[in-house]
C-alpha cells in the first residue's frame, strides 16, 4: 500500500509556466522531503479541466 | 425580520420561535428566562442562557453533591487549602512556598459521541484551568469506565478515548502517568471519561478568575472557534443516550470540539509571563496592558 | 561555555534540556525559534517535542526558521550542535544530517527506557562513554523510524558515522538498529533517544539496572562531553 499527500496551492494571476516551476520547486525543496516521498505530479488544476 | 435579533425586536415579537430544545433547555427553564428578562431572550442570550445552565456549566444535577466539598471540609484540612471549591482548580501547600493544583473533570457525552476529540478536549479542558490557576501543568490522569466489554459499542468508544487522552497530553508534553478503568454494562451509552491535570507553582503564582473594579482589560484568547460552534457543551451535556445504534449519540459529532493541542500549548508559555504576580498591581495600567497584549500576539502568532 | 538550547513553537524537553546542560556544568541560553543569532552560545541543542505542531512533516517547518538559519552556518563551520528526537528531525531536514525519520512500523507511540550501543565515542556529544559501551536512555516517539537509501547506510556505516544502535529489539522499525547519526566533522549529532531526561539520580530510567551509571543518568556524559570538546577546541 503507498500513501500520499495533495497540495492545493492557491495563485494570484494566471498559471504560467513560471508560476508551475516554482511551485514545482516548493514541492521539491519543502513539501515533500526527497528521502522518504516522491513528486509524482505537478499540475494546473484549471487547465487540466478539474 | 431584521437581520440582528436586537434587545427591541425581542420585545416586539414575543411569539418568535426559539429552538431551546435543540440547545438543551427545557420548557420551564425557558419559562424561567422569558420571566427574569420580562420578554423573551434574543438569540444571542438564548445562546448564552443555554451554556450557563447546561450541566457542563452549572451542574444542576450534581450541585447537591458537590455541595458536600463545603460540608465536609474539616479544619485540619483547610490548614493546607490554599484554594478551594468554586475555583478554576483546588490548591494545596505542599511546603517551602510551593503548590500543587489539581483538577479533575469529566468528559463523558462528548466521549461518547465522538471518542477521541471528546477524549482529547476534555483533557484540552482541565489543562487550561489548571494554567489559569497560575500554575504549570506537569502531568495528568485518568479514570475510565465503559460499558460491557464485548459490546460492539465498546470497541467504537474505547480506541478513540484512549488516544485522545494520550494524544493531547502528549502534544503539550504531559505525561499520562496513571489512571484506571472499569467495563460495566451500566456504563453502556454512558461512558465515564474523567480526565486529571495536577500542576505546579509558586504561592505567590495563584490567580483566582475573579476582578473587582471598573475598566478592567478583557482578553480573550486561544484557538479559534470551530465549526463546532458553542452550543456543544448545551447540546451535549444535558442529553442522555441509552448506547442502541439509534439512539442519536453518534450523529451529534458536529458539536464536539476539535481539540488544537498545538495551539494551547502557545497559550501554555504566554500565560505566565502575561499574568501580573500577586505581589505586583493586580490591575494592569495602560503601559502594562499594552505590554502584555503584544506579549499574547507575540506568543501565539505562528 | 554557552550551550544555546532552542524552542520552536511545540517544543516541549527545552527545560529538561536546559536543566541537563546545567547539569553537564554549562551555561544553558535559551534561544527562540524567531532570534536571528546564537547570542554568542558555543553549541546548540536542538530539544524534541512537536516544533510548528509537526505540521507537513516533523521538523520541516522548524528547519527553515529563523534561527535555524545560524544554527546552520555555525555548525557548517563546526559548531557542536545535538539534536534530541524532534531535534534530530530538524536536522536531518535541514541537511545537517542524512536520511529521515518515518513513523514508527509498529505503527503506535513508543515510551520506553531504551537500551542503547555507544558506536562512536569519538564526536563532540559522545567522548564521556567508550566505544562499544551500553547506556540506557528514555526513547518516546511515534515518528522515530530512521530511514535513509541503502547506498546512504552503506556511506555512514563504512565512515564509521553511526553513533548509537538500538539493542534489546528496534523499538520504531529504524533501518539497521539505527538509533542516532553524526555529520563527517562529529560535531553535529542527531538521535531519537532523550538523553536529557537521564541526567538526575531518581528522575531517570530504572529499567535495565538504570544504565551504565547505575543510577539513570547515563544522559549526562553528553553533556559533559561538549564541554570537552569545546574546552579542546
């Protein structure tokens, strides 16, 4: 069994692809610790249609 | 109707329906607040009518017994008494200028209807009246008693109780250091959740929770009101559950408080150093309660 | 010597702390999670509890504090710096030490006088014990598990940088008994069990014969140990 967490990150603005990187970099460097989690996944909620 | 349910607008319409009953007061409580007001309450004293005189309040059922505490009290005993009954917590001379403050409360309905938030406040609860005793919280206890245990019921309420009894003293560094428990059918629907919190402090530390004067400074602090809101203690405490799966206990689990531990134990190290010592002025003047007012916000801001 | 013993939001042993540092014949200065300098302190303990209530994971808000901004340049720089349980979770996400602290496999709270294996007595927290000798500390945690990639373990085991062992049974599913790390220098040391609270005759462990003291203060020689090192430096 694995288990994980989901982040909502809340932007001022449109997601650009900028915008994405840096909360890429966040979820790298402090929500998630490398050692023990992996990022599976970054995306624009919006864009993706949820 | 207007949107705010004003002192006047009482007055002026008498046959407004109030839910009491929801709130945990019965018709002739209310009968007894329409006639001390001469109209009927507002909402908002409705609201704070139904926790003063819900049992978790005011202990209707209970208070002849208690009153025994007065009665029973001997004179060898009040030698050692420094605080007694009708206080935030008793508080006994242990020698060389310390004392040590004990309460113990229970937490039974809200156990029952949602076990380890109910757990976990009722330990949230006594923890703070020992604080606002002026002491410093080193440990705490617990007394239990459940209902039958190979009821099916008994295992929904065990695990949770037991959890949030040790969670919350655990998150605020209090060990659990002993406590007790009894599985009894009597108990079914109606678990006993005691909860103790022994602290210590310096005499000259003891604040008793009364103020004489005018223009005394207000503070309320602490975690934020839930969605719980603040009808749970008049929701939950006067309402009797017989432990069948229908009886209703489970489903009033929006009126537990969630318990923040993290954020009591902020209030815990502000708290000493915002309370003026006794033998200092026990009325702040205005330097000082700006002093202690950045003193809070310094502390719990996170 | 000042031994700065520092208090997030949630910590709870930074008395215990400060009272075994004194304990130790130290200065204990206490240092707040928002200070923006050590305060002229020569080491720094790092206490356990539940820094920033552990929310996200324990110790990764605490690591980005303000104060842990010194804490890591002056341990980068070889300031002897222990960190105590959650004290360990915030180094090892600060980067002062490898792997990570995952809950516990058996999945509940463990409190218990914990048997343990000095391996290293070489580093600044450990040089009061010998090598290969056995104290007992208490051990309370429910995140405590220590977890690192096989080929990290394999590193700090061949540096010889695994500074306490668990004996008696692995109380929290720690890879390779591992109850404690130190960095490459030794000065900055990191482990789940509480020596603190094993400082004072009758206040200590009493299981397992009370350690190697005999009287539950095997704790102490942390704290003497940094003196040492400190007064060597």
């Amino acid at each position: 069994m694995r288990q994980g967490k989901r982040f909502e990150l809340v932007v001022e603005g449109p997601v650009t692809p900028a915008v994405l990187a840096q909360a890429r970099k966040a979820a790298e460097q402090l929500l998630a610790n490398p050692v023990i989690e992996d990022v599976v996944s970054v995306t624009d909620a919006d864009a993706a249609g949820a | 109707m207007s949107l705010l349910d004003t002192v006047d607008h009482a007055a002026a319409t008498p046959d407004h329906e109030l839910p009491y009953g929801e709130l945990g007061l019965k018709d002739d409580e209310f009968e007894r607040i329409c006639a001390a007001l001469g109209r009927r309450p507002t909402t908002c004293e409705l609201a704070m009518y139904s926790v003063m005189w819900s049992e978790h309040c005011s202990y209707k059922s209970s208070k002849t017994h208690l009153r025994q505490f007065g009665t029973k009290t001997t004179d060898e005993m009040r030698e050692k008494l420094l605080v007694g009954i009708g206080e935030n917590a008793g508080v006994v001379d242990v020698g060389d200028g310390w004392a040590v403050t004990f309460k113990v409360e229970s937490h039974n309905h809200p156990s029952y209807v949602e076990p380890h938030q109910g757990a976990a406040t009722g330990v949230g609860g006594i923890v703070r009246d020992i604080l606002a005793m002026g002491a410093r919280p080193v440990a705490v206890m617990d007394s239990l008693r459940f209902g039958a245990i190979d009821h099916p019921d008994t295992a929904r309420v065990v695990p949770g109780v037991v959890a949030g009894v040790g969670g919350y003293g655990n998150c605020l560094g209090l060990p659990n250091i002993g406590g007790e428990v009894v599985f009894d059918s009597v108990y079914q629907g109606n678990p006993l959740v005691n909860a103790l919190c022994v602290g210590t402090m310096r005499h000259e530390d003891i604040h008793l929770a009364n103020a004489t004067g005018e223009g005394n400074l207000v503070v309320l602090f602490g975690s934020r009101t839930g969605g719980d809101g603040i009808g749970g203690v008049s929701v939950l405490a006067s309402e009797t559950f017989d432990g069948t799966p229908g009886d209703g206990g489970p489903s009033k689990r929006p009126a537990v408080q969630v318990g923040d531990p993290v954020r009591r134990e902020a209030a815990h190290r502000v708290l000493p150093g915002a309370l003026p010592r006794r033998r200092r002025r026990r009325h702040p003047g205005p330097r000082r309660r700006r002093a202690l007012l950045r003193h809070l916000r310094a502390g719990l801001r996170r | 010597m000042k031994i700065g013993v520092v208090t997030f939001p949630g910590t709870l042993d930074d008395r215990d702390a400060a009272r075994a540092v004194v304990r130790g014949g130290g200065e204990a200065v206490a240092l707040w999670h928002a200070d923006a300098d050590l305060r002229g302190v020569d080491a720094v303990v790092l206490p356990g509890g539940f820094s920033y209530g552990d929310y996200l994971r324990a110790g990764a808000i605490a690591s980005i504090a303000p104060v842990m901004g010194p804490v890591v340049e002056a341990a980068r720089a070889g300031m002897p710096v222990l960190g105590i349980c959650n004290g360990f979770q915030v180094l090892c996400e600060a980067g002062l030490l490898p792997g990570a602290l995952v809950r516990n496999d058996v999945r509940t709270f463990v409190c218990r006088d914990q048997r343990l294996r000095v391996e290293d007595a070489s580093t600044a927290w450990t040089s009061a014990f010998e090598t290969g000798q056995e104290i007992v500390v208490p051990l309370k945690n429910g995140e405590g598990g220590y977890n690192a990639d096989e080929r990290t373990l394999d590193e700090l085991e061949g540096e010889g940088r695994v500074v306490f062992r668990y004996l008696g049974g692995n109380p929290n599913g720690s890879r390779r008994d591992i109850a404690g790390v130190r960095d490459a220098s030794g000065r900055v040391v990191g482990l789940m069990p509480h020596p603190e609270h094993a400082t004072e005759p009758g206040y200590g462990p009493t299981e397992h014969g009370g350690g190697a003291s005999g009287d539950g203060t095997d704790g102490l020689g942390f704290f003497t140990s940094v003196l040492t090192a400190l007064a060597s430096a």
